[in-house]
C-alpha cells in the first residue's frame, strides 16, 4: 500500500520515498514507492508529471492499493550516469507544479459549473473530460441555450468571487445519507467527498484548489451534440486568461486592420464577405467570358484533318485550371472536336486534354504511350483527362498521339 500524501496536503510536491518495487516495462521501468505525492489517473483527471530519482515520471497508475509511476530511461537531473534504481533505495520526487495547479484549476472549476449548470440551466453531468486545452462537460439535455450558459458564467463568477472554501472529508456508507450529494456515488465503503459551502458536494477522489478564488475565471466555447445530449466546451483558470489574451490581441489586430471598433466588427466582416463573394461571382463570369473569346481565337486557329476532325492545342503559362477548364467546355461543344492543353505554372506542367460527344478517345489504349511521351502521370474519363508531367517539349507528340487515336461515334 502506498501513502497517498497528495491527499494531506495539495501544496506539497516535493518529498522522498523508498522504493519498494520496480520493473522493466516496455517504454521504461515502472517503480512502487512506500509513500507520493504523484497523484494518479483517477475521476476524469490526468496523472501528475514531474521526475523521480532524476527519471522522469511518464505516467502513475493506482492498482489494488499501490501506485505505480512509469519512468522514463532518460535523466532529467544531474545523476550519475553508471547507478540504477533499486529496491531498497531512497528517491527524490518533485511534481510539476506548473502542471499540477492547473488540474486542481480545471477540476474545482468543473465542479462549479456542474453545480451551476444544476441549479441555473436543471442539467445535470453526465461525463466530464479534462483535456489539455480545454474541459468539456456532458449533460443530460439536448440543448443549453445562450441565455442559460450565460446565467451559468455568472453564477459561477460570483462563487469564485466569493473565495469559498474547498473542503474534502472521508466518510462512511454509513454516513453518507448525512450528505446531499449532486450526484450518486460510484463508490463504497471509505468514500471521499468534495464540498464547496453552500454550492457543492461530490464524491470524489480528484485534486483541487484550497479555495473557489484560485480558479480565476470560467468561460463557455462552444457546445455540439452528443448522444442526444449536450456537450459544453470550457476554458478555465489560466487557461481562460490565456485564451482572452489571445483574442484580445487578435480583436486588436483586426480593429487596426479593418479600422473599425470591437462592435463593429461582426458587421464589417459580414460586409466584407459579401463584397468578396460578389467579385468572386463577378470574377468567374469574366473568367467564362474570356475563356469564350480564347476558344474562339483557338478554334480559328485550328484545321480539320481528312476525317473532318479538329484538333484545337492550346500551350499557357500560369492560367488558373478553372479557366483552362473553361476554355476546353467552350471549344469541344463543337462536334468533333478535340483539344489539348499545357499549362506551365509555379514550377509545374500540366496537361489536359478534352474531345466532344460524337468523338471516342480510348484514353487507356494510349495511355501508357502518352504519359511517357510528357514523362507524365494522370487520367480520368470522357470527356476530360487530366494530369502533370515533366517534359513539355512532348506536347508535340501527345497531340499526334491523342489524334491519330480519335474516332468518330457512329449511332
């Protein structure tokens, strides 16, 4: 069995132990102390990290009454390189207390916004996960409406600013009817609950802060569905301050940018998106129109050989694919006819290559010659193929081929 000496005291991270165990694991070597600080993996919380005996600590586990931590091979400390761990000896561990306030943050904080979800929005938790960037809580509604989350923020607020105490006793089966409990407990015999005046009372075996003031600030994020229920996205305690440092300096940025207030951003930015989706509309039917006026010119250009075929080349530099498109839609409306195009744009050479309805190319038949021919790869199926390659100069000899393999659909 080990001391649990999180549980005594929170604050301390750091302390020595005796090793009373210890194993070659796959990744490192797993080590069983007489008594830790590292908490566990347990109630939704992830396990402390930190070093011990100058190994650092992967990963602690609780099994039956003992507490294994997961090292790993590399020092972190100064530590001489030749010596071991052994049974027996007398380690140094410290937790990363960096690491370990902010679980203590996020778990209180959940706490709080369960008990407020509760008593401002009649939700009650049903899974919680305390992930590296964020907390999200499950409840047992389908939807937590804007107004309700906000209720909820408010709430919570004021019990931060109130600095309660967070308090935790052992007790009993026996006395747990002495208790009301948010919600049912999951456990037996020697029970562990987590009580904030007035606010709060939970089974649970998680670590927090000493006080509801230590968790800072709560905020929503966002929500989706899940399993017919709601899922609510937090940030909470520092990582709530991080995150409104962030979008402040980007609401800044975009203040200076768009050279309008906060208030005004949402209907600039929707202004701005319309503006831009009109040139985008404005900007493909140019795109058509021109594209129209280079088929024109092209199939000018082109002669039809003695089965009356017209085969149309077009050779471009740095022409955008929807316009090359374009262009091959415009010229194979014409029966028979067939064009063959390059493009050469930011270092690449592309073809592709276009016929009519009432023509047959059987692309896969001349596939393998083609593609060499440009030292090329690509496909795809009538009336358009496609693809790179790396030797333009072959365009010469791809349009010989695709030529010479045309035929015309007789019904």
């Amino acid at each position: 069995m080990t001391e649990q000496l999180y549980y005594k005291d929170v604050t301390q991270t750091g302390f020595d132990a005796e090793i009373t165990e210890i194993s070659q694991i796959k990744k490192g070597f797993q080590v069983v102390l007489d008594k830790t600080c590292f908490y566990p993996e347990g109630g939704g919380q992830p396990a402390d990290r930190g070093s011990l005996g100058g190994f650092p600590v992967l990963d602690v586990q609780k099994k039956e009454g003992s507490i294994y931590h997961t090292l790993g091979t590399e020092k972190t400390g100064e530590r001489d390189e030749s010596s071991q761990l052994s049974v027996g000896d007398s380690v140094h561990g410290e937790v990363d207390t960096a690491w370990r306030f902010d679980y203590m943050q996020q778990h209180t904080g959940q706490h709080l916004l369960s008990a407020a979800l509760l008593s401002e929005a009649g939700c009650n938790t049903v899974a919680v996960h305390h992930g590296e960037d964020y907390v999200t809580i499950e409840v047992d509604k389908p939807e937590v409406t804007p107004e309700q989350v906000g209720r909820v923020e408010k709430r919570v607020s004021d019990l931060i600013a109130a600095n309660l105490p967070v308090k935790t006793i052992w007790i009993t089966d026996e006395q747990l009817p002495s208790y009301t409990l948010r919600r049912p407990s999951k456990k037996s015999g020697k029970i562990r609950l987590v009580i904030i005046e007035d606010t709060d009372c939970a089974a649970c075996g998680g670590l927090h802060t000493e006080s509801t003031g230590a968790v800072k600030l709560v905020k929503w994020t966002g929500s989706e569905k899940i399993r017919g229920n709601a899922r609510l996205y937090w940030k909470i305690g520092d990582r709530a301050l991080r995150d409104y440092g962030r979008k402040t300096e980007i609401v800044l940025t975009l203040n200076a940018v768009l050279s309008a207030r906060q208030d005004e951003l949402p209907r600039r930015t929707e202004k701005i998106l319309a503006d831009n989706q009109e040139l985008k509309q404005n900007l493909a039917a140019a795109g058509r129109k021109l594209a129209r006026y280079a088929a024109d010119s092209l199939l000018a250009e082109a002669e039809e050989n003695e089965r009356g075929i017209k085969l149309v080349a077009g050779d471009f530099d740095n022409e955008d694919f929807s316009y090359l498109k374009h262009i091959l839609e415009e010229i194979t409306v014409h029966d028979r006819t067939c064009c063959c195009c390059i493009n050469r744009k930011d270092g690449q050479f592309n073809w592709m290559v276009g016929c009519s309805e009432d023509l047959d190319l059987p692309f896969n038949e001349i596939r393998s010659e083609l593609l060499a021919a440009i030292e090329g790869k690509g496909g795809g199926k009538k009336p358009l193929w496609q693809g790179m390659g790396k030797n333009d100069e072959g365009f010469v000899r791809l349009c010989e081929l695709v030529q010479k393999a045309l035929t015309i659909v007789t019904t």
